[in-house]
C-alpha cells in the first residue's frame, strides 16, 4: 500500500480515501471533482487581518523613517543638539533592534494568510451512485495536496 498524503483529519493511500472515521476505497469513487465556494466568516476575518498586518507594516515603516528624518534635522542646524539626538536615537536603535522578532511574527501570519488563501474549497465525489462531499477545507495549500494525492491514488488504481 502506498500513502499518497496523510495529515491527521485525511488520508489518501493506494486503495482508499480515509477522511475523519469514514473511509471510500477508491473502487467505490465513479468521479472526483472539486469546487471553490463562496468564503465564510474565518476567511473573511482572515482577509481583514491580513490587510491590517499589512497596513500595520506601511505605517509603522513610515513612521520610523519620519522619526529618523525627524533626529537628522534637529541636529543640522545645532551644534549642541547632538546630545540630545544621541538619546533618542539610541531608543530608536534598540527599538528597531526589538521589532526584529515582532516584525518576523507579523511577516510569518502574512505568509501564512497567503498560503491558506479566502475561499472555501470542496472536494466531492460519486460513491456508490450518489454525490457526496467528502471534504470541505479553507486552507488552499492544504486543499491542493490533498485533491493533487486522490488524483494520483485514482490514476495509479485504474
């Protein structure tokens, strides 16, 4: 037997097709096709913050740069205003020197918001005769390793 993917909710292998506590053996399945269905709530949520983490980047990015033009000008025009940059400017240094690993956590849910994508996807079946959705997923990536697996199980068992 051979297991074309497995993560703890699916199972594809070389005879069957194991999703939760149901399994179809592949003799079974007629047809397998897919759907892409309109978004629920999650997704939705997951698109609103994925434009606040990127807006949150823009602002933040601009504010930084405003702060450091902000130290070069005062110090331009007074001799003596070095030592008071000098502090401010160390702040900032530590503070951008901290946004590394926030900055990383903010770029990696970003990602990971691409990844998943916003709609819902359905893989559904004929089994036995009838139509039956096998699996409804919203993660993108997940739902194309998994439709990619049953379509190689199905080409390999016929």
């Amino acid at each position: 037997m051979i297991v074309y993917y497995r993560d703890p909710a699916v199972e594809v292998t070389s005879t069957a097709i194991h999703i939760h506590d149901r399994v179809f053996q592949l003799g079974d399945l007629e047809y397998v096709w897919h759907r892409e269905i309109t978004a629920d709530p999650r997704s939705m949520r997951r698109m609103a913050g994925r434009g606040a983490l990127n807006a949150g980047l823009v602002v933040g990015a601009a504010l930084t740069l405003l702060g450091l033009i902000y130290l070069v000008a005062t110090t331009v025009g007074d001799s003596g205003a070095a030592g008071r940059v000098l502090v401010p400017l160390a702040i900032v240094v530590l503070l951008v020197g901290l946004a590394g690993p926030a900055l990383e956590w903010t770029l990696h849910r970003l990602d990971h918001s691409y990844d998943q994508g916003i709609a819902m996807h359905e893989i559904w079946a004929v089994w036995r005769g009838r139509e039956l959705l096998l699996l409804r997923v919203n993660d993108e990536a997940r739902f194309g390793r998994i439709y990619r697996s049953i379509q190689r199980a199905l080409e390999q068992h016929r």
